[in-house]
C-alpha cells in the first residue's frame, strides 16, 4: 500500500497544478454553480471516457486523462460546495481554495486507504473501463439523490458518492500511467 500512496499523491499533485493553475486564470468562478450543474459537467467528463473506450475514431485530440483529471478536480469542487454552499459571485482566494482542495483531498485520500486496507487493492485488478462505470453509476446515483432534495434512505450520501469517483478516477490514472 505504500506504493498506492505515493502514486496518489503523483496523481493528486498534477491535478491540483492544473486547479491552481485553473484559478489564477479564472479566480473561483466555480463558487457560482449548483450541486446538479457539477454533477452534470462530470457526467459529461464520464460519458466522453465512456466513448473513447468504446469508439475507435477521436475527433477530438485529447484522451482519457485529462478527463478523469476533471472528474477529479469538479468532484473536489463538489466537495468544497457541500460544505460551503453556492456563492452568487466567486468568493475564493487562490489561498483559501487550494487549502479547501487539500483538505478535501485528505479526507478522500484517507477513505482510500481505509478501503484500499479493507479490500486488499483489488482495484489494481480491474479494468479502466470498469472504473469508468463505476464513476458512472456513482452520477447515476449522485442525480437520484439530488433529484430526492438530497434525501437518502438507506444509502450514503452525495459527499461519499464524489469522494469514490475522485478515487476510482485515480485508480484509473494510476493504471493508464503504468
């Protein structure tokens, strides 16, 4: 598992560069979108993974990567907007959100480890793709869950829900790295 760690921490260090990177070019325009409006831009993200696994043509020059980067970095914004709720102008320093990024970014790292101890790393034996339908069930979910005014029954909740599919996003980057 201490490869596990580090190859996240690999991962998490180029997608939090691209964020912070993202931030000083738009500051914190992102504080303005609602819960379904980042849920939606990271199904966009899942679905056009989706489709370059399954479609031998690319239109379009850009891969599976850069992708499940963006699924990783909304996921966290998702994160942050829970706690902090939508904004109707951006609110955020540079500072103050990568602290909020890297916060999260712990609590999603340690739930990995937790899992990762529990399941004895068996996602090292799957298949991207199979990560990619997991990312997608977990919106499918993610959307009936906003759908029910965030109410759940049984199940847990949407913080849970983006915290696996920034996991599984790692997975897979991890694995398309290798």
């Amino acid at each position: 598992m201490q490869d596990t760690s580090k190859q996240y921490d690999e991962v998490i260090s180029q997608c939090r560069s691209l964020f912070i990177n993202k931030m000083k070019d738009y500051g914190s325009a992102w504080r303005i979108l609602r819960l379904p409006s980042l849920t939606d831009q990271i199904f966009i993200k899942a679905q056009r993974i989706r489709g370059l696994q399954q479609n031998s043509e690319r239109k379009v020059d850009e891969g599976e990567v850069s992708e499940f980067i963006g699924i990783i970095n909304y996921c966290t914004m998702a994160l942050v907007q829970l706690d902090k709720g939508v904004v109707e102008q951006p609110d955020l320093s540079l500072e103050e959100a990568t602290t909020l990024y890297d916060e999260k970014i712990a609590i999603t790292k340690q739930l990995m480890m937790d899992k990762n101890h529990d399941y004895g790393e068996a996602w090292r034996d799957m298949r991207v793709s199979s990560l990619t339908d997991l990312i997608l069930q977990k919106l499918l979910r993610v959307k009936q869950i906003e759908d029910n005014a965030g109410k759940t029954i049984v199940s847990e909740g949407i913080d849970a829900n983006y915290q696996d599919m920034i996991n599984y996003s790692v997975f897979a980057l991890i694995h398309l790295s290798n």
